[in-house]
C-alpha cells in the first residue's frame, strides 16, 4: 500500500459527492432551467449553501486527487505544469463560492465579476490539466486498461467546453446551461476514473 492511497479514497468521495450534490441541485425546486440557466445560478436563493457545499467537495476531491498523484511511485512523469493546474482548480472553485454570481439580466457587481474571472480561470485550468495529464496515464497500468474512456472523456471536455465559451454570445445564450453542465459532468467524470485507477494503484 503506498501512501497516495488514502488521499486517493478521498479524492473519490469529494468528487462522488460533489456529483451527488450536483444532482440534488437539479431535483429540488430551485426555478432554475438546466438548459438556460448557469449551475453558479443554484448559488442564489434558498439552495445556495448546498451550492457551495457541492463546490468545497469538489475542492477536496481534486485537491485530494492531485496530491495522490503526486505522492504514487509508478506514475508517468507528468509535467509540473499540469500538476499545477491541477492544484490552481481547488483554491479557484472555493473563491466562486465566496463571490456569488449575478444573475441574467441583473447589473453586474463586483462579486459577480470575480465569480465570472475565478470560473473562467477554473474551466481554464480544468481542461489545461486534463489534456496534459491524458496521454501521459494512457501509456501505465491501471490507466491503459481506460485509456478509451480517458480520451473520449477529454474529448468531450474540449468540445463542451468551446461549445460553453460560443454560447456566451447573447443570441445563443439560453443554451449555455447545457454546455456548461456537460463540461462539469464529463471533467468529474474524468476525475473519478483516473481516482479509481489510482486508488487500484495504490492498494
């Protein structure tokens, strides 16, 4: 058992739960639409704290996640530049929390704006290490055994996520929601295979 195996099983749960929470946020009846409206959005109102909630988890997970990988012998040499994107994510997602968004069609403040300069960077450095760190896993075991998943997974990350920034345009903006979930899901879903991976590494 090496010592990347505890932050590993770790890393999983936040991530887990951070979906778990994602997926509550579009049960309950929050008014928000899941095709028009941004997931910053649910940080408004009577669910915000399970919106920040969802946030801090995910934090930790990939927080957990990077410090996994960066403590298992055996993984690929992986750029120190993807490992800090990696840990750039975790401090990002908090500060969105602290900064809540401002809503469609409402003035812009302050704390809007950040909300809006710690996402961009946070999709940014998301995607920055997912596409780094891909290839590198793909070539060890247990990774190899995904290596199909990985790369479909990164794909639609890239994909989704030019698709997010398009959708900024006013006249297609009321499907950003969709393209914006579709990059959360596929990156986290990203997240849990390498965590999974690792966590076999490790035991």
């Amino acid at each position: 058992m090496s010592a990347s195996l505890v932050p590993a099983i770790l890393g999983l749960v936040g991530t887990v739960g951070y979906l778990v929470v994602f997926g509550a946020l579009h049960i309950v009846p929050s008014g928000y639409h899941p095709i028009h409206n941004a997931v910053s959005d649910y940080g408004i109102g009577r669910y915000a704290m399970l919106f920040r909630t969802g946030l801090w988890l995910s934090s930790a997970g990939v927080l957990l996640l990077a410090v996994a990988l960066a403590l298992k012998p055996g993984v690929p040499p992986l750029s120190n530049g993807d490992l800090v994107y990696l840990f750039l994510v975790p401090p990002l997602r908090v500060a969105m929390s602290l900064f809540p968004t401002d809503l469609e069609g409402r003035p812009l403040t302050r704390k809007g704006a950040l909300h809006y300069l710690f996402a961009v960077a946070s999709f940014a450095f998301t995607y920055a290490a997912i596409s780094g760190m891909t290839s590198p896993l793909e070539d060890v075991s247990p990774w190899g055994s995904a290596h199909g998943l990985l790369s479909v997974l990164r794909w639609i990350v890239l994909i989704s996520l030019i698709l997010l920034v398009v959708t900024l345009m006013p006249r297609l903006r009321r499907v950003f929601g969709l393209f914006e979930r579709l990059f959360l899901v596929s990156t986290n879903a990203w997240f849990v295979t390498v965590g999974v991976c690792l966590a076999i590494a490790s035991a």
